[in-house]
C-alpha cells in the first residue's frame, strides 16, 4: 500500500518543526511541493530547507504548480471548490504517478493541516488507494498567542474562529474572536471595547506584530498591512479580537 504522510511544519520559523514532523520528513521517498509562484517563492524555499536539512537520502522532490483562484468570483464557496478540486488532481497524480507500491509520499504543510487548510479536504477528492498519516504542527493561531504572551481562551468564555470575510458579514460574534486572513481589515469595525492582537508572516523573518484597542491602532495595521503586501506581493495574517470587558452570560 501507498503511504502519504501530510506533515505540518509550523507558521514559518524552521524551529516551529517538532521532533515528530522531522522524522516524518525522515520517512519519505518522495516529497510533492506545490509552487505558488515567484511571488511566494520563500513558502517553497522553506519546504526545500526543511526537506534538506532533515531528509533522508535518496529522495526525491517533484515540484507541481498551485492551479490559480478565480479571488474576483461573486461564488466565494464556487471558487474555492472548484479550485480544491484541481488541487486534488495534482494530489491524485503524485500518489498515481510517482509513488511506487510501498513508497511513503510527503507533503508539508504551513501551519498544521488540521487548521484553516485545505489539503485533507482535497485528499478526499483522490480516487486512489493510499494510506494517510497526518502530523500536526504548529499553527499560525499558536504562533501568535505566543508572540504577544496571551491566552487563546478566557475562564467560561467561548472562542469563535472564522474569517475576515465572515467578521466583515457579521459582526463580532463572541468575546473573543481569532480571524484568519483579512484582506478588507473588517476589524476596524468591531466597535468600542475591543483590543487586537495582530500579526503577519508569523515566524519569519518578516513577522510585524501589533496590538492594542482596536480604535488606537487600526489604521496603523491598514498602513502597515498595505505596505508589506506592497513589498512582497503577498501577506498572510491573523488576528485575535478580544472584549475588554466581557459581556455577562
């Protein structure tokens, strides 16, 4: 049987890889590194320093290109399944084409693949019979608790995990809100009482970090986050929004 191990490798600092997930990148025969584009090319170089340093050879690293997003189509939900679907179809010729019977495949994964990724739900798509191990890693959610030396969660207090484009839809929906990726800065609306904890590029060599009440510092994220995104062509952030004083339950 086909083996593919989906291994999280942290939200950017290679030390962020664990004990577990170095063995794992130890165990592969071939590794499958999906390419963004010049744009994110230091997503890729990371997984080939990882693969370098902690692989074992002989292996092999077959590189594919990550099938573009139609981002301006009025069906978000259309889009995005449409493009998990091509997605699976690259996952389904690794595991085909380049996988022998016995072989153990690779695939790392920013953050850990149990927390705002696709790649599990594309495997499903696969047609092809294969085991699959999944290591966890460490997400960009803990990467960024830890940057600013606070607690994900509050005694008898709910966390709502979403996005900025659900916030924007929404609203803040509980006293403690951690959103990931906003590309409109819909925390800018939370209202009065809300603190922001916010970062971007989380353990890398790029990482900003900014918090305090959202009415002093929002427009410092806007300049800040325009103005990286300018520079790198790309920006992946994440933010917890948190009630100052909670509402009573």
């Amino acid at each position: 049987m086909k083996r593919l191990l989906i291994i999280g490798i942290g939200a950017g600092d290679p030390d962020h890889l664990t004990f577990q997930a170095a063995k794992a990148i130890a165990a592969a025969d071939v590794f499958l590194v999906v390419d963004k584009g010049e744009a994110k090319h230091d997503l890729a170089g990371l997984r080939h320093d990882l693969i370098a340093a902690h692989g074992r050879r002989p292996y092999r690293i077959v590189e594919a290109r990550d099938p573009e997003r139609d981002r301006d189509a009025a069906a978000y939900a259309a889009a995005v399944e449409d493009w998990r679907s091509r997605r699976a179809r690259i996952y389904e010729s690794f595991v085909t084409g380049e996988l022998a019977d016995g072989q153990t495949g690779a695939i790392l994964v920013w953050g850990d693949p149990g927390v705002y990724d696709s790649t599990l739900a594309a495997l499903e798509e696969v047609g092809a019979e294969f085991e699959v191990e999944v290591i966890p890693g460490i997400s960009s959610v803990s990467a960024l608790t830890a940057r600013h030396r606070v607690g994900l969660t509050r005694v008898g207090r709910p966390v709502h995990i979403t996005t900025g484009r659900r916030l924007a839809a929404e609203g803040t929906t509980a006293d403690d809100v951690l959103v990931m990726l906003d590309a409109h800065c819909a925390f800018a609306e939370a209202g009065d009482g809300y603190h922001i904890y916010w970062g971007a590029y989380l353990g890398t060599p790029d990482e900003i970090l900014v918090s305090g009440p959202v009415a002093e510092v929002a427009e410092e994220i806007r300049a800040l986050r325009a103005e990286a995104r300018a520079r790198k062509g790309w920006i992946m952030d994440t933010y917890l929004l948190r009630r100052e004083s909670p509402a009573r339950p």
